[in-house]
C-alpha cells in the first residue's frame, strides 16, 4: 500500500461531520521538535487519525502515532534505537466537556483561527510525551553492568525539561 502523507492541517468539525479516517505518516524532516529531544529520528511517524462526533455531541480527534528514533543509552553511552507509540483521544469542544464534567476523558486540541488543527504538531507534541526520561538498553544488553548513575539521572533536571513543560501543557 502506497503510503499517504497525512494532511498538515485540518478543520476538526468539518472532518467530523464527514467521518474522516487518515492512515499515513508525517515524513521524519518536518519532526523537528522531536529531532531535539532524541539523538536521531530514524523514521517518518506512522499516523493513523479518525475525526468523529462521539454520544456526548464532542468533537473528537482520536489516533495512534508511532515514530523509530536513537537515543543515548544513559547507562552506557552508546546508541539504542527505540519505537515510540502513541494512542491519543482529543476533543476540540474543552468547554462543553467541561460543562459535562468530561474533562479528564479528554485531551485538548485547539483549532487556530481559521478552525483549523494543526496536526502535526499535536502528533509531535503526543511522540515527545513517550519519550522516556531515561532510556537505557534492555537488561543484559547493556555494555556496562547494572547500577552506577542510572538512579541519580531520573531524579536530576526534571523541571524545565521539555517533557516536563508539556506534561503540564497536557494536564492544564
Ligand atoms: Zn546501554
């Protein structure tokens, strides 16, 4: 199957309204915030993205996005590639959800003032999300045995890092 890039933006009720299903990717040059966090993005991010109205009258953008990328092993020090994936469930509708007291079934997505999603960057922020904080080969991989640093690292820099600013982003 020929493989489709997904649209950078989209009207989020007008797709509802139309049921629109997206399978596709994002090609890897235009993951730039990505490309920040991690050492390599090693593919294009595999999207699949569905626009629908759900029982409760919501807009929904709803999908799962998966990316390869290089990271540093923090244990060490070598490369260690990694599958990022992702499953997200977005409303444009934060009010309303509000109003129903659905806020926490949610994620919000904004539209621009033109209505519109900027999907890319709602896919990108969702792959940085399942970055993890420490990466590290699997047990017995490793080149140097267990222990060292690996606990200190976890505890150091949290805050202001990106993860963190959009762990909070996502929460408020
Ligand atoms: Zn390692």
């Amino acid at each position: 199957m020929q493989k489709v890039k997904i649209p950078h933006k989209v009207d989020p009720v007008r797709a509802a309204a139309k049921k629109l299903d997206f399978d596709g990717y994002i090609p890897r040059n235009l993951l730039e915030r990505l490309a920040g966090v991690v050492e390599t993005v090693l593919s294009d991010a595999e999207v699949h993205l569905s626009f629908s109205v759900d029982l409760q009258g919501l807009t929904v953008i709803e999908g799962s996005a998966g990316a390869a990328v290089k990271c540093e092993c923090q244990r060490c020090g070598s490369p260690c590639e990694l599958g990022l994936s992702s499953d997200f469930h977005y409303t444009v509708d934060e009010k309303k959800a509000r109003d129903l007291g659905l806020e926490d079934d949610y994620d919000f997505a904004e539209a621009d003032e033109f209505g519109e999603v900027d999907v890319y960057k709602l896919i990108e922020d969702e792959l940085i999300l399942t970055v993890p904080m420490v990466v590290t080969h699997p047990e017995g991989v490793c080149e140097i045995p267990d222990g060292g640093v690996y606990g200190k690292i976890v505890t150091e820099n949290t805050e202001g890092s990106p993860f963190a600013v959009l762990g909070k982003l996502k929460k408020s």
